[in-house]
C-alpha cells in the first residue's frame, strides 16, 4: 500500500536526488546536458527544498 504524507526536513536530500534524476531524464535531449543539470541544481537544491517546506503558502508530499 501506497502512503501519501506531508514532506519533512528528512525526505529533502531523497527529493533532491530524484528530482534532479528526473528532470535529467526528461530535458537533458530538449534542453541539452549542461543546461538541465545546471536549472536542476538551481531548482531541486536541498536548501531551495528546504525554504518551500517553510513558506506556509506551499505542500509538499512524498509517496
């Protein structure tokens, strides 16, 4: 069974990864290597991660 909960400051570096696979995955032959590695980075860092766990405007969840 599947669960679904809120994300916490443990699950940041396993996001981090996955997300930073993902987007390398999917816009690597669009965007070029370089580029999606470069905006992943920028995007999916831990601390960028971390400061959307702060802002009570945002949700984010794991499965």
């Amino acid at each position: 069974m599947v669960q679904i909960r809120a994300m916490t400051k443990n699950d940041l570096a396993a996001v981090s990864r996955l997300l930073g696979q993902s987007w390398r995955r999917t816009y690597s032959p669009i965007m070029g290597e370089d580029a999606t590695a470069r905006l992943s980075d920028e995007k999916h860092a831990p601390d960028k991660l971390a400061a959307e766990l702060a802002d009570d405007n945002k949700m984010s969840f794991v499965a």
